[in-house]
C-alpha cells in the first residue's frame, strides 16, 4: 500500500504501532515522511512527532561523532604514514651530506682519515703563529703605555 493511499485513521493506527515497537523500517520512514506534511499537523501527532525528532536527532549526534572518530582515525594514520617518510627523508639526506671529500692530485678521496690529515696540513700551512707573549711582557707594554700618556 502506498504512503498516498493511507487514510487518517491508518496513520494513527499505524503511529500506535510505532509505539508498540511493531512496525518495519519501510513503515517508519513512511511515517517519518508522513509527519512532514500538513496533514499532521494536529495534536494526535504531537507525542509522535516528539519521539521520532528525538530519535532523529540522536541518530544524527551518533553519526557524526562516529564520522569524527574515522575521520580522526584517517587523520591519525596519515601524520603518522607522513612523519615515517619525513624521518626517512631527512635521514638518507643526512647520510649523503657527512661524506668527506679531498682531491689529491686530481684524484678524489674519502677516507676520513686521509681527508683530516690532507686538512691539517693545509691548515699548518696558511697558518700564521703569532709570537707567545709573557706575563712580563704584556705587563711592561701596559705599564710603558700608561708612563708616556702621564709625560703628555
């Protein structure tokens, strides 16, 4: 029977059905479409169309917070998936960048050891040592400047 065909009689009959827990999910929506209309609008409705928005409007609390909870899920799956290849990708990039390279002669090298040593001799090379002062001497440099700025 169609929803359209139902008189007002039906409706009732089948809102106290409702209520008795008797009625197949078909019939609820029909109902449920039924409470739409102005048809239904009187007060016999009123306790029907209460419980139905109740439940309803749980079903919606419900399935939001459920699409929340996947959603977050997702979310959570995601940045970890994305930090895993974040660490992968810093790390093989940190692994290339700590090679030491010399070029001998024209010929490259690797080695740590020989790279240092070759560095170090470099180093001694373009060095300039500075002559090491003594405790005397830097005291005689301050004591000579402040005697010739006392004679001004």
């Amino acid at each position: 029977m169609k929803e359209n065909e139902r008189t007002y009689q039906q409706w009732k009959e089948l809102a106290e059905r409702y209520f008795e827990a008797q009625t197949t999910d078909v019939e609820e929506e029909a109902l449920a479409r039924f409470l739409a209309t102005p048809a239904s609008q009187g007060k016999e409705f009123d306790e029907l169309r209460a419980v139905m928005g109740f439940v309803a409007t749980g079903r919606a609390i419900y399935n939001r917070q459920h699409t929340r909870r996947v959603r977050l899920r997702y979310y959570a799956a995601a940045a970890a998936i994305t930090g895993v290849l974040a660490l992968t990708a810093v790390w093989q990039v940190a692994q290339r960048t700590n090679v030491c390279v010399a070029y001998i002669n024209g010929e490259r090298y690797t080695d740590k050891e020989i790279v240092f040593s070759e560095a170090m001799k470099s180093i001694d090379k373009v060095r300039h040592d500075l002559p090491q002062e003594t405790v005397q001497e830097q005291l005689s440099d301050i004591f000579q400047t402040i005697g010739t700025s006392v004679e001004n």
